[in-house]
C-alpha cells in the first residue's frame, strides 16, 4: 500500500469515527468509482482513448463507452445535524485515479471536497451557505464524461434562496493550486425559474481577477434550459466566456484577454420499455492566442434489456475540428454486453465487456502532436480496443 493510499484511508477512517461520535442524523456515505482491465489491437499501445486534441477546446468530445483511459473513484461522507434550528452538514470526498484522471478529480489521491453546509439561518431561512473546498452545480452530459457547469473550488457563498422567478445564489471562489492560484472569481446565479409546462431556465453570470496572479481577467455567461415532452428530458447551455472565465463557470487560466469561446449543447434522455438512451450534439467555436477553431461532435448511447440483468449497450460518436484550414475528424464506436442490476439505460452497477473501434484522419495526428492521436507516433488512423469495466455509483 502506498503511503499517499494509506494516509487518504486513515484520513476516511478518522473522519468517520468523529463523525459517528456526534448527536446527529445517520452518517451518509456515496460514490463513484470505475476500474477493469483493457488492451489494444497491436502490441506496444498504452491504455488508450481515442479523442480529438482540439475538441479538449470546448470538450466537445471523448465518447466514453469503453473509451476511459483511467481507473479510480470518489467517495463521500456527510453528516447532518440540528443544531438549534439550523440544519447543519459536513462533507468530506477522498479521490483517487490513476493517470490520465478527469479534469474534475484531484488526480492521484487527495480530498475532493471538505466543507460545511448550514440552512435555516433567520436573515436567509431559504438559502444553504457554504464555505471549503466544494463542488457546486456541476451539471453533466453522461457520454461526454464532462460537466458543462462546474463551480468547483475552494470558496463560500449561498445557493437556492427563493426569489420569486427563480433561486439564487452567489459564490466567491479563490484559486489556490497550479495555474490557478491567486485568480479570483464571482458566480452569480439563478436556477429553477420556472416558464410552466416542465420548462426552466438557469443563468449563471461569472467575473475573474486576474490581477493577483498578474493574469488577464474575464467574464462569461451560462444559459441552460431544460424541459420534458413525450417521455424525454431535454436539456440546452448557451454558453459564452472571454479570458480568465471557463465556458463553465470556472476558471480558465493563462487564458489571454481576446481569448473567446462559444458553445451550444444539446442532451436529450428517455427510456420507452427495454430501450433507453442518450444523444447529445455539440457546436462550438474558440479563438486562443489568435488561432480560431469549430468544433462539431455528434453522438449517442444506446441500451437494450434483453433480460432483467443483460443488456446490450452501443456507443458512436462523431467530431470534427477545424483550424488554420484544416479539419481533424474521427469517428468512434463501442458494443458492450453487460451485466447490471436493473435493464435500464441508467441502471448501476453494470459490469460490461466491450470493444471500442475507432477511425480519423491523418489531420487529427498532426494536431495531437509527435506522438500522434495514439500516444505512439506510429501514424495509424484506426484503433480498437477491448475490456471489461464496471461502474457503479451509490
């Protein structure tokens, strides 16, 4: 066991007896984790996935049906409390993925979140303050492995305070690792403003200073709205940022101050009997240091119950990028047979084993660099992979 493991672990252990000393409400405990084993069609591959590198620009890619480069989880405990009125709760997230982690772990192993929640306060009774390390709002597309609303980091403020047209809430944050120490950012945000129907809308505006870390400040804005018809969840962000502001409500640092980025997304997600699913298509543009760049992506995830525990599940997806003129594309798809709990498409855990096949153009290994969209600068334009992985959150 290695030191940094067996210090997270004890770091849990303690926690949870502290926590389980306190007169107050059941200790909660949730997560995520995925793992399995996976090779690839000629010897000398590395785990490997298959994306474009400027699609990274607007995360407008990387299928992730048999097509995750690490293993790992994520694992909470919370308490609450009543402590004269006010509804009081800790959080403590321990982390650990290997490498290539997500962009949204710590990477390696590390706390995740440690912060407090307190509700019921008289001169706000609606609201719920927070102060800590937090993940806030994070508001995904599953396929895409991304959150395109991420208010993440180290901070404090409030969050759904009744006012009549919607919730709001105010957040200030402060970077205090890598690229983004000494970047400050403002979230102001209202969510849940209801238009009838099943139709709401969410706006988050966010302000960066850079001036602390002499870096560029910035701005951007996050429409989502969200509805149901005919069975089906339908979700849209319109998305804008310029310099230090991340399309999702975040940082995006050493960005220049012309630096611009725009994105439309569109989910949708349904179940109809034994099949379910979800699609999502992606259009975006970015302009960093000058150099301009669309991004489209296309795609979507299938499952079929053939039984109360098989189903057969199948990926593609679809992406271009283009730059100085030239466009890298690449097409990826997946077939997976898999175990679960349940024949439904959001049914966890699910125990699969899949193949991955994927095929671009020689555009996206010049963009990805020496070694190529494969990591081994063999200049190969297809790819296929095989695993086995599981799933599961609680």
């Amino acid at each position: 066991m290695t030191r940094k493991i067996k210090t997270a672990l004890q770091l849990g252990a303690l926690t949870a007896a502290a926590l389980a000393g306190t007169s107050a409400q059941a200790l909660d405990f949730g997560g995520y984790f995925r793992a399995g084993p996976q090779t690839q069609s000629a010897n000398g591959y590395a785990r490997n996935c298959y994306d474009l590198a400027q699609a990274g620009l607007l995360n407008a890619g990387h299928y992730r049906l048999g097509n995750e480069c690490n293993t790992g989880g994520e694992f909470m405990l919370s308490q609450g409390m009543k402590l004269n009125n006010v509804d009081a709760k800790m959080n403590l997230m321990v982390d650990s993925w290997s490498a290539g982690a997500t962009p949204n772990s710590t990477g390696g192993v590390g706390v995740a979140i440690l912060s407090a929640e307190l509700k019921g306060i008289d001169i706000l009774p609606n609201a719920t303050f927070f102060a800590g390390k937090v993940r806030e709002r994070r508001q995904d597309v599953h396929i895409l492995d991304h959150f395109f609303t991420d208010m993440s980091g180290v901070g404090a403020g409030f969050k759904g305070q009744s006012i009549g047209a919607g919730e709001l809430g105010l957040g200030f944050y402060r970077g205090d690792t890598g690229a983004n120490t000494g970047l400050s950012r403002f979230n102001v945000e209202v969510q849940n403003i209801a238009l009838g129907a099943d139709n709401a809308l969410g706006v988050v505006v966010t302000a960066v200073s850079g001036k602390d870390a002499g870096q560029k400040n910035g701005n951007a804005l996050s429409v989502r709205w969200s509805a149901k018809f005919s069975g089906l969840d339908n979700t849209v962000w319109a998305q804008t940022s310029k310099g230090t502001a991340g399309l999702n409500s975040n940082f995006n640092a050493g960005a220049g101050s012309d630096d611009t980025k725009w994105r439309l997304v569109e989910t949708i997600n349904g179940q109809s009997g034994k099949l379910g699913g979800q699609a999502v298509a992606v259009v975006g543009s970015s302009k960093d240091a000058g150099v301009k760049t669309d991004v489209m992506s296309l795609g979507g995830r299938l499952s079929y119950g053939f039984t109360q525990n098989f189903k057969l599940v199948s990926e593609l997806g679809v992406m271009s990028a283009k730059a100085n003129g030239t466009s890298s594309k690449l097409t990826k798809f997946t077939i997976a047979p898999t175990l679960s709990t349940g024949p439904e498409f959001w049914a966890r855990p699910e125990l699969r084993a899949y193949v991955t096949t994927a095929k671009w153009n020689n555009a996206a290994n010049a963009a990805a660099g020496a070694t190529g969209l494969t990591g081994n600068g063999d200049n190969k334009t297809t790819g296929t992979s095989y695993g086995v992985q599981v799933e599961w959150w609680f």
